[in-house]
C-alpha cells in the first residue's frame, strides 16, 4: 500500500518525549524511547480521540472529514486494540493512571510532541542579541539563558537545542523547568502541543517520575520519504554538510550525515476503498457522512 504523508515540505526539529512509567501496554516497547513507545500507542490513541468525540461508527473509527470530495479514512477499533487485549482492557489499563495526561481522546496519552514552531514557546527560539517578550513583559534573553544554566540544562543560542541534548529530564530538575515553561511561555487557551507537554512536566514533578525525550531536528518530507539534513549530533541543530563544528552548541567535530526514513502516513486509519469494496466502501462513507452532518 503506498504511504503518504499528512506534511510535504520541510519539517521543523521537534522533540518526542514520553513520561516513565510501568504499564502492561508498554510491555513489549522499550519504556526509554519516545519514538518506539509512538510507534507502537499512536494507533490507540487516534481511535481514543475518534470515539471520544464521536467519530465512530460499526466498530470503525474514522478520521475527521476536510474534503468532501476526498477520501474517508478508517480504522477498525477492535483491529486496533486486539495486541493490547482488547478496547476494554486498554480502557482499564488507562483509567486512572497518572501517567495518562487529559486530552481529546480516553487513552494513550502519556506521550507526545513539540515542535519548535509551536506559539507560546518564542522565548526558546530567539537568538541570545534579541530581547524577548513573554506574558505582556520584555526580558533579555541572557536573563532567560541564566536561568536554564541556574537549573543544570546546556545554553545554547537559540535554547530550544539545549534543552533537549540530554534524553532525560530528572527528576530534581522537574519544578524547575516546569517554573520556567509556566513563566515565560504564553499558553493558548485551548488544548495545544505546548500545554499538554507543561502537563506532563507538571505531573512527573509531581508524582517524581522521568520524562524521557528524543530531540529530531529539521528535515523534509516529500510524502514518500522523510530526510533529516546533516546535524549535529549532540543538540541535533542543523549544520552544513562539511562543517568542522556546531555554531549553535560549539561542539567540535563533523555533523551526522542526513538520516532517511519512510513517512509515518496516516496509520492507522486506511481510505475506505482501500479497505472494502465499493459497494461496502459506499455504504460506509454514506452513514460517516450523515453522521458527520449531526455534529453540525
């Protein structure tokens, strides 16, 4: 089946991050790796948010509908579910885990992303000569920069890259930059990137658990092919393909070469027509259709 990508063109560095804690759903994932613990929950976390807000119908969950001339994805909730032993028992498994941050969906939401792009988080991504303005006030960003080095993470110009050069936050550093996030970041009033990763930092703070992150940096996507560019393989920001160092962290040595990889597509929902035949295909999208006008 030929993939394709929700993003063509350049991807912006991002990291995935996941909080550490036991769960019979991670049983068989490496509990240290943001991406395999993705790899392996992002399925029942879209057919959470699908049910959750109605996006259901004859076991199917389906994807939002942007184009009504384009295609209806689904995916089988029971298909989805069935290596984790089922819908209830990822239900059971997620009530009432500390772990399993709010959001949209019911389930699988003890990881995620954060993109360097996202608002709210302009103060990590000035250089250090340009004053910043975060809630309503201007602060330099050698004040902000102070504060970073005060809580043990590496300064770097922008700070976004030194955050995240270690794939760990421990937990004697969590109040701190939970403190720092809720200081300077302008969180949007609805349920973003941002603030669900200020939750996680909020809750392995308070319950004492590691929040482990993987730092990716830019890249390009050609909906087949996902290319990350030479970087540098300590904060992971780009760097020309013969540099001796890295400008932004000072490390010395060459960049890591250019890393391709298959986009992730839009699994684990498939267009209908791929999934059933055309009669079956129509009656489905006819009754997600009718569905989709009741929310209206």
């Amino acid at each position: 089946m030929k993939r394709s990508a929700a993003v063509v063109g350049p991807t912006p560095p991002f990291i995935a991050w996941s909080i550490r804690h036991p769960c019979a759903l991670k049983a068989d994932i490496d509990p240290h790796n943001p991406q395999s613990i993705e790899r392996s929950l992002r399925a029942l976390r879209d057919a959470g948010e699908s049910i959750a807000t109605g996006r259901q119908i004859e076991g199917l969950a389906f994807q939002a509908i942007l184009d009504v001339d384009g295609p209806v994805r689904v995916a089988s909730i029971a298909e989805v579910s069935a290596p984790f032993g089922g819908w209830s028992a990822v239900i059971d498994c997620c009530n009432g885990c500390v772990a399993n941050l709010n959001s949209t969906g019911q389930v699988a939401n003890c990881f995620g992303w954060l993109s360097q792009e996202e608002k709210g988080i302009e103060w990590l991504n000035r250089p250090s000569s340009e004053p910043v303005a975060t809630r309503g006030q201007i602060l330099n960003a050698a004040e902000i920069e102070r504060q970073v080095c005060g809580i043990g993470f590496h300064v770097t110009d922008p700070l976004w890259y030194g955050l995240w050069i270690k794939s760990e936050v421990s937990a004697n550093q969590f109040a701190s930059l939970l403190s720092l996030f809720e200081q300077h970041t302008v969180a949007n009033q609805k349920p973003c990137a941002v603030s669900q990763f200020v939750d996680a930092l909020r809750v392995c703070a308070s319950h004492e658990m590691i929040l482990d992150i993987r730092s990716f940096p830019s890249g390009f996507s050609n909906g087949i092919t996902w290319t990350l560019g030479p970087h540098c393989p300590d904060c992971k920001a780009a760097m020309p393909p013969l540099a001796k160092g890295c400008k932004v962290c000072l490390r010395s040595g060459s960049p890591h070469p250019p890393i391709k990889r298959k986009v992730r597509g839009h699994r684990p929902f498939v267009d209908l027509d791929q999934r059933y035949e055309q009669t079956e295909a129509l009656r489905l999208r006819a009754l997600i259709e009718e569905k989709v006008k009741s929310f209206e």
